[in-house]
C-alpha cells in the first residue's frame, strides 16, 4: 500500500472518532500542541536550518527562504495563534435549522465535521500548523502534503504534534504528513475519493489551476487575486489616492492587493497626474494606456496580458475608461472574482458596481486589503475562497464544516 | 464557434443581467411560462411523441418510455409546480450576517446568485422545465443538456419557454438547451470553466461518477442511495416491519428506498423469520447472509457485491448482526452516505448510530423515505447532494445560491 493510501486510511479511520469528541477534548488537545511546539523549539529550530541549508544550494530567492524560516519569535506566534484558535467558538454540533413536521417527525439540520481534509501547500512551514489545528478545532482529519523545500521543517513540527496527541483524547492519525513529496503523491491525492471529502490547494497559480483541473475529489479553490479599484468621476480625489496607495503598496505580495486601477475619464483629467506621481514616488512600476503614457512618460505601455496580469509586485496596470457600466464590464472580463473596490460620491454608481461586479468581496470607498479572515472578525482562516460554492471570501471554521440531517421519529412511514 | 461554446457565452452575458432583477419580475416571468406551456400543450405533446416513437423503435424499455411520455395531465402537474415554485420566498438578495467593524467599516454578508448553472441529465423531460424554472427563480442562467431520448420534447418544452421569456424582463438567453446531444457536448461542459459555475448531474450511477471523475467546473453530486436501516436489539417489532416494508416497497426504484436489512442477532431470533415472510409476501427478493438463508429457503445468498448494491427493485439484502457498532461499521463501509434509519427503544444507541453514521440524513425510528425537499418542507428540489460541501441531502432553492461580502466604507485603508 502507498504512502498516500495508506495515511488517508488511517485519517479516515480517525475522523470517525473525531465526529464526537467534546469541544473541551479538542481544545485540551490543541493546549497540548501549542505547548509541545514551544518545548521542541530547539528541535523544530534545528530541522529547519537544514531546510534553509538545502534552500540556498538550490538557489531559492531570499523571499522564499523567509518564508520557510523558523525562529523563537516565530514559533511563539504559532503557539500564539493556537491559544487564540482555543478561545474561538466551536462550530460543530450547532443545529442551524429545526423542522417539525405534522406527522410528528422532528427534523434538525445540525453543523457536522467534514471528515477529512487534505492540503496541499508551499513553502511556508506555518501552514502545516495552521491547517492541523484549524481541522482538528472543527473535528476533521488532515492529510498535509507541504512542499519538499519545507520537508525538514514540516516532519519536524508533526512529530511535535503527534507527540502531542498522544497524551489527548485526539487519535495521533488524525493528523498525516506525506512525506513523499513528489509529484505523484500530489496526484495520488486529487482522486483519492474513498478518504478524502475536500482538497485545499494553497500557493501560486499554477498548483491551484492545476489543482482544479485534475482533482476528482472536490476542491476548495483559494488565492489568486488580480483587484482592481474604480475611481469614479466623483470620487473624492485624497480617499481615491488613499485607497491606491494603500491597496497597491502597503504589501504587494498578497492576494488582495491591486493590480489594475480604472480611472473615470474627467476624474483623470484632473487628478490622473498627481495619482500617477505619487505611485511613481512609492516606486510603484506603471503600465497603462495611451491615456496614461500621453500624461506620464514613465508609464509602459500596456498589454493585454497587462489586464490580466496579478503582479504581486509594485507594478500596477492604469486604464482610463468612461464610466461604471465600462468598469464593470472590465473587471468581469479580466478579474478574479476576489476584491473590488469602486471609489465614488455617487450612491447610484456604488450600488451599480456592488451589484453587478461579480466577486467574493465588493468595496464602496475602501481597500480592497480588508479581504481576510482576522479583518472580518473570523479569528482564523484556511484561505480565501473565490469560487462560489460551498463557501466564498475569507474562509474561517465554519468553512470546515459540513452538515447533517437527524430526523427523529416514532414509526413515520409514507 | 461549438454550440457549447456559443450557449455558454449568452448563458454568462444573461446571468449577469440576472443579478438584480426583483422578485416580482422573476415571478411574472415565471408565471408566464407556467401559462405558455399550456397555450403550447398540443405542440409539445406532438413533439413528445417523436421521442416515445423513436424510444420504441430502439428498444427502450416501458419504464424508461414512460419517463419520457407527456400528456395533458403530465403538462398541468408542471404548470401547478411552476405556481407553487412562484409562491416560495425568494432567497436572493437576504442578509446573511452583518460585522460592524470599529473603523467603521460595515460589512454584509449577502445572498447572490451562482451565475451559470449546468444541468446534465437523462430521460426526463420535466427536468428540462424544472432545472430552468429553478434556475431563473434563483436568479441563474442555466445550461440544459438533456437526452437524445428526449430531444423533441425538451427543444418544444424550451420553445415554449422562449417564448415566455420573450415577454417578460428576464433575457432570453438566460435558458439555453444544447440541441446536440452526443458525448462531446457533455465533455464540453465538463471543462466550461469560463462560463459556468457548477455543474450538476442527475440520472444514473454511471452518468454521476463519469461528471464527478472528468469535470474540472466544479460539481454538484446527487443521487447514489444505498440506504440502510438496522434493527436493533430492543426494536418495537411491529414498527421495524412498518418501517421495513415501507422503505423497500412504496416506491423501489427511488434513491432514498431501502437496499439493506442489518438485524441484531436476538431481535433476528425472534422476529427475523416473520419479517422475512412479509418481505416476500410484498415480491421482495432476498439475497441473505448465511444465518438467514439458515432459517429461510427462499432466500438466495449475498455475496460481497450485494452489499454495495443499490437494486432500485423490488430486492434487498438482509444480514445479520451483533450490535449497533457492526451496523455502524458496515453501513460507513458500503453506504452511499444518502440515508440511513435505526429501530430502537434504546436511545444512547441511537445517539451513537446518528452521530457515527456518515450520511445527509440520519433517522431513528423512522423510513428513510422522507428524504425529500418537499417532505423537508422545501417545496422544490433540485437533487440530493449525498456531498459534503456546499449543501448536504435535500437542496432547494437556498442550494442555487452564492454568497458575497458588500463592504461600505468611508475611506478606510489598512
């Protein structure tokens, strides 16, 4: 039996005792994590040096060494957030609708776990832990499969939490890591149906689009975000630079940051200038259309891959349109359906653009950054979805969740 | 351009139409297809017969040709379904959760449409009206791609629609059927990301596992029932047979009927020999396990294939047992995770049984028949989601629908 075979039997085998453990069984449990992990820290420490060793041969950027990183102050956090994850409220065995038929039958939907879930992620070691205990706080089974630029780290910070478990109410096969990181332990997951209910992919593009396209097992689809921002012709000229410089420059790597401004023709006659000069200052690289190379010299023409494009950078794309109805039109075509935001005077315009633009998140007068699960009030989150089943937006624990229908009787028969 | 390609562009350009239009004018145009079906009854009914003539020349069987058939009456029970679909409460548009922020950012969870419904389905015509009716009263556009079987009919059914909509503020284009019915249409769906939202398939085993094996849009799984019920040891014995011969013999060919009997050894002593008898009595035909071809000759015995089988038939399988944790153990091994019932006075057993077993619904002391959007008090359904995610059994119309977040600011950046 594979590696993969073998783990995901034995997660679901776990995630059936899990479906009726108590909230304080789970939370002991996660207690008992957050201090392990510190009481290994030395261990972890040491395992992920030889991550990083191994990162630097094989010429990995600095920005993805930082990711893999662990230090004190960093393991501190995760404990740190685990202790948060305890005082969330557990989701599970709340009954959201109840139904009494006349014949007697009560029917109540109750909040179920899913069973078992499987991610499979990138570089950051942090997501090993994040993922562990989100699932294990909603009573599913995990299968992690990190990336092998982590292996170390991510074995490391496992043994920690099966240590752990093994003194908790929580079964250690709760929790798996693969620890065969190869491309065929990937697709051994996208289908295996028999003990996996969901698949959350969790990095670039090309794992999640791959992700999608080859997984049988369904898929919570997370991450890309090309935004964009309106600036309507009534927008008030200081919040629509606010919001650009905000949402373009305060850290660019993330998904809901900005990629493409549109800008309402009069408002950039005015103010287009001045909001192109004080990206430039914000060593912000622009691509825009003619409108905008013939105003400002510094700007790249764009492409239409440009429209396209999520930079994940300080690079921004600028096109000067003529109105809501061209905003909306531009942003169904190229965008994700992450965040938009349109800034405007105009209450009309606003309910136009929220309605119609078709996205998990849709601003009026603010930055499209506030997409995310602490910003919303979640307390924590496995991802941001941008599909549209099941769950949408920031995913907090009531995305780990399923639901069930006990119907109780005393002989009904149709 | 393929016909898939073409349908699913208009598809996408009406469902963005279709995001605020009101409540009242989805039901006028409803109302009017309700009416315009029977303005039409006599081209359909015409157009219908091509199909039953062309079934009969192929060799389809009574019970597939009277799926397919329509009458004067068939077509009323459709308009009357319409009507009462007009009367439920529009779920669109509800305020699902409201977070006030401390920087005064509010944000509103709202109830929005999918987008672009696929509906891939078998013989029956009346799906074709369903789906679209439906679709519309959730705001969606949907894509229909019926039965070769069904190909006059459901080309009538939608030109009569059309003809409604044609009248009406919902686009046209919102209903789109795919005239051509070979495998390569359905393999056009599969992979239609760009203009569809979900796919859901309904009819057979095999029609199910193919969509959810090679589509990458994401899938909405209906139907498989391999349903279950255990009697238990201190089971009423006049209700366990109510619920018994209920569950296999009022509607067989369903997927919420019985397909397995697990009996508890002392109870099967007692009782078992009588219950078998009325099973026959009813043309039940019993494949059982050794100790019940031990007390009854007529049974035939299960093999491992049985207990995987959903028979749709006036057959079932029949095993004896020890205890509620075998029964437990096997129905999570062979069930379908659709709906499963135990018979007990003894309650801490039922509370394990409905909180181990995985299915949608769980029942003490009742059939596993009820399993129904309108018996749930629903009023209309599309499928049951025997899935995890997204929504679990009966789906009405709250299953058609979407979420996103509206955030309304007054500059707030991070």
């Amino acid at each position: 039996m594979s590696e993969v075979l073998a783990k995901g039997k034995a997660a679901k085998e776990a995630s059936f005792s899990l479906v009726d453990i108590s909230t304080e069984e789970k939370n002991e449990a996660l207690a008992k994590i957050a201090d392990q992990l510190l009481v290994d820290q030395g261990m972890i420490i040491e395992e992920n040096r030889k991550d990083l060793e191994a990162g630097k041969k094989n010429g990995l950027t600095e920005s993805v060494l930082d990711r893999i990183m662990l230090n004190e102050k960093r393991i501190l956090d995760i404990a740190e957030a685990i202790r948060l994850l305890i005082d969330l409220k557990d989701p599970i065995g709340e009954t959201i609708e109840t139904i009494e038929k006349e014949n007697g039958l009560l029917i109540k939907k109750k909040r179920v776990p899913i069973g078992v879930i499987g991610m499979i992620y990138e570089a950051r070691p942090n997501v090993t832990v994040d993922a562990a205990t989100l699932a294990l706080k909603t009573g599913n089974a995990v299968i992690l499969r990190g990336s092998s630029s982590a292996s170390y780290s991510n074995q490391a910070l496992i043994q920690s939490i099966h240590q752990a478990l093994e003194n908790s109410s929580v079964p250690v096969n709760a929790v798996q890591l693969i620890e065969d990181t190869s491309r065929e332990t990937a697709k051994e997951l996208f289908h295996l149906k028999e003990y996996l209910d969901v698949l959350i992919p969790r990095g670039g593009k090309n794992l999640i689009d791959t992700v999608v396209r080859e997984a049988s097992v369904p898929v919570l689809e997370t991450g890309a975000g090309n935004c964009h921002i309106f600036i309507d012709e009534t927008a008030d000229d200081q919040m629509a630079e606010n919001i650009v410089i905000n949402g373009k420059t305060q850290r660019p790597s993330v998904c809901n940051a900005i990629e493409t401004i549109l800008v309402e023709e009069n408002w950039f006659s005015q103010y287009g200038k001045s909001l192109l000069e004080k990206l430039e200052e914000h060593q912000v690289e622009i691509f825009g259309d003619d409108k905008v190379a013939n105003v400002f010299e510094k700007a790249k023409l764009a492409t239409e891959e440009d429209w396209y494009t999520e930079y994940l950078a300080l690079s921004v794309s600028v096109k000067v349109i003529k109105d809501v109805h061209e905003a909306i039109q531009h942003i169904n075509t190229y965008g994700t359906n992450h965040s938009e935001a349109i800034v405007t005077e105009n209450k009309q315009n606003a309910t136009l653009f929220l309605n119609k633009v078709d996205a998990a998140a849709v601003y009026h007068n603010a930055s499209t950054r506030f997409t995310d699960g602490s910003e919303f009030g979640y307390g924590a989150e496995i991802g941001i979805s941008t599909q549209k089943l099941h769950a949408r937006g920031p995913m907090g624990l009531q995305a780990l969740t399923s639901s069930k229908f006990y119907i109780y009787g005393s002989g009904q028969i149709r």
